[in-house]
C-alpha cells in the first residue's frame, strides 16, 4: 500500500455495541472583539443584534455538527444551550455550547460546533467596525457520561461555571463497607488466575467503598449462602458476587441468594440484563440477582472480566442511593 493509500484510509468508529447512555457535554470559546466590544453589548451593529444571532447560529452548528465532519456520528441531540457572556475586563465574548442526549457516543463535537458556530458569526457581524479580530480559548469545558464518565478539562472550571452547569459525576461510596466473592471451581482449584473480582475491587475502591482483597471461592451454594449471613453480621453493606450465573450445571450463585434472601431487588438484575444486551444478546441468558440480607445488599454478576466492567458501569450510577435506601433513606 503506497503512503498515499494509507493516508486516505479512514472509518467511523463502530458504536454498535456500546450501550446507550445520557451523554452531556460543554465547550467554550472567546471572541476577542477590542473597541466593537460595547456596540456588541449594546446591539449596535451594522448587520443587527450580533449576540442574539451567534446564539441562533450556535444552535444550528451543534445540529449540524455531522454535516460539517464527516466522520462524526450524528445524533439526535436532547438539549441544547447557547449562552453568550460578555467579559468587559478582556473586551471579549464568552461563549458557552451545552449539548445532552442519550447515544452511544458523546456529544463533544456538537458542543464545540455550535461554539465555533456562534464565533464565526459573532466575527461575521463585527469586523464592518473592527476588522482586527481574535478568536482564541475554543475548548471542551468538561464531559459526562459514557465509559470514562465525568471529564475536566485540566485548565478546570470557574465557581460560576460550576454553579451553572453542575457537572454530575457518579455517587461515591466513601466509607461502604463491601466485599467481593469470585464463584468459580477452576479458580480455585488454581487453573487460572482471577480477573473479574480484582476488576470489581479496584471499582469500588475507586468509588471511595472500604473493601479487602477478592475472595475465590468453589461452586457451592451451601457454602456462600454461609459466609453471606456471616459478611451480613459483621456488618458489611455490599457485596459483589461474580461467577455462577450462567446456564451450567454448577452455577449455582442465584441459589446461594435465594437460601440467604429476606427482600429481592429485581430491578437491579433486570437493569443488568436489559442494558447488557445492547453490548451482546447473550445478555438474556445470564441469571444475574440483587437480595437483600437484612441491611447488606448482595448483587450476583457474570464471571467474565468484560462483562464485570460492563455491569459496574451500569449499576454504578445507582448503588449509593440503593444503599442509602437500604438504611433509611428517602426514595428521591
């Protein structure tokens, strides 16, 4: 393949089998505009109220933001805000681009096309009094959603900026006593090494929850509904289960629940399921469960180290206020 053939070589990433989740993000801009700074402000242009049709340009750039990038993902946006701040002390226009919906791919080429958008109109309507222009400060303010979840940009967020948007990240866990079992028999016989539990440990400990190392455990009902009734009176609130979900004749971990359960949550399995099978169909075919044994809440996952990530991504955003239910609190 000659350089020439290489450099032309390009795609879309394939989202097919990415699960749809509520994206958002914000991106900024500045127009330096020097003298035309008040006329702006005022709406004393030449061509009209430069402020009020950058945000309709704005908001027509982040819709098209496809139509201006070829390989960028359409997507039908949910929301959209265009916001134009003036900053008297630099002489300049502060431009702000919100975009949310619900996809399988983020929505940060919209924000930054509807910013960009909104300036080049802005510089459109002013250099017939001020020619000598700046563009500068284009960048993605902060993200939310999808894998990576809440994103900062590193020159980070004014008080303002946060008090308007109010960036959501994942409720944390800080000081949940949890536990982690793998359920499997070649694990522990020592066949191969564990992955998914360790994977669940690091989750949770990056969610601030009071966690020790991943048990390995056989195959045997009998044996974890046991040690689940001794973790509950020792006082943990969650434990995470993964292995002996599947169809196989010794997954047996949705029955070790059932010996130990008071309460079933099936919301929390069902949850699971249903957003598991936009990454696979065979999603349907696992017997994952959530019980509740008195105060601890206990949650059986698929063994695979995939599907442990893929699970804690959509049981994250929900444990905390699970648990704060659990002991107490309100439902909202």
């Amino acid at each position: 393949m000659s350089q020439r053939e290489e450099r032309a070589y390009f795609h879309m990433a394939d989202v097919r089998r990415k699960r749809a989740t509520p994206r958002r993000a914000v991106a900024v801009g500045e127009l330096y505009a020097g003298s035309a700074f008040d006329d702006i402000v005022a709406g004393h242009l030449p061509k009209g109220d430069a402020i009020a049709m950058a945000e309709v340009a704005g908001l027509q750039g982040a819709k098209n933001a496809s139509q201006l990038m070829p390989l960028c993902h359409p997507l039908p946006l949910e929301y959209l805000e265009l916001r134009c701040e003036p900053v008297p002390e630099r002489q300049a226009i502060r431009v702000y681009c919100e975009v949310a919906t619900c996809a399988r791919t983020g929505v940060e080429m919209e924000a930054l096309a509807g910013v960009n958008a909104a300036l080049l109109t802005l510089y459109d309507l002013t250099k017939p009094v001020q020619p000598a222009l700046a563009i500068g400060g284009v960048r993605l303010l902060f993200k939310e959603g999808g894998k990576k979840g809440l994103w900062f940009h590193p020159d980070g967020l004014s008080d303002a900026e946060k008090a308007h948007y109010r960036p959501q990240a994942v409720a944390r866990l800080d000081g949940v006593s949890a536990a982690v079992i793998t359920l499997s028999d070649r694990a522990h016989r020592g066949d191969y090494e564990d992955i998914s539990g360790p994977l669940l440990v690091e989750r949770l400990h990056a969610l601030g929850a009071e966690i020790g190392p991943a048990e390995v455990r056989a195959d045997d009902a009998g044996a974890l509904s046991g040690h689940l009734r001794e973790l509950a009176a020792a006082g943990v609130s969650l434990v995470l289960c993964t292995g002996g979900t599947g169809l196989g004749p010794r997954d047996v971990t949705p029955e070790a629940l059932a010996q130990v359960a008071d309460r079933r949550v099936p919301g929390l399995a069902e949850m699971f399921r249903s957003q598991s099978s936009q990454h696979t169909p065979l999603a349907w075919l696992s017997r994952a469960d959530a019980v509740l044994l008195g105060r601890m809440l206990v949650i059986a996952l698929p063994g695979s180290a995939k599907a442990v990530a893929q699970g804690m991504d959509i049981l994250a955003p929900v444990l905390a206020h699970a648990l704060a239910m659990v002991a107490g609190g309100g439902h909202a």
